[in-house]
C-alpha cells in the first residue's frame, strides 16, 4: 500500500530514473521510524 502511495502521489519522484529504489527507501525509513516509535513510545 505505500509503494502505490509514493508511486502515485509524488509527482517530482516520476522524472528520476531510480523511482523503484527511492520507494523501497522510503519503506524502510518509515519502518525503522515505527519501530523506534513502538520501541521508545
């Protein structure tokens, strides 16, 4: 679901020639700060 909101949403993201790799980066950011989050929280 995130990969399709990312893919979709963020226009600017379109242009690059490395979309499927900024998408798995921003995945693995957003984990790593919801682990933090349950982890600290």
């Amino acid at each position: 679901m995130i990969f399709v909101v990312v893919e979709e949403v963020i226009p600017e993201k379109q242009r690059d020639k490395y979309t499927d790799l900024a998408v798995l980066g921003f995945i693995g950011v957003f984990l790593v700060m919801m682990i933090l989050d349950v982890a600290l929280g």
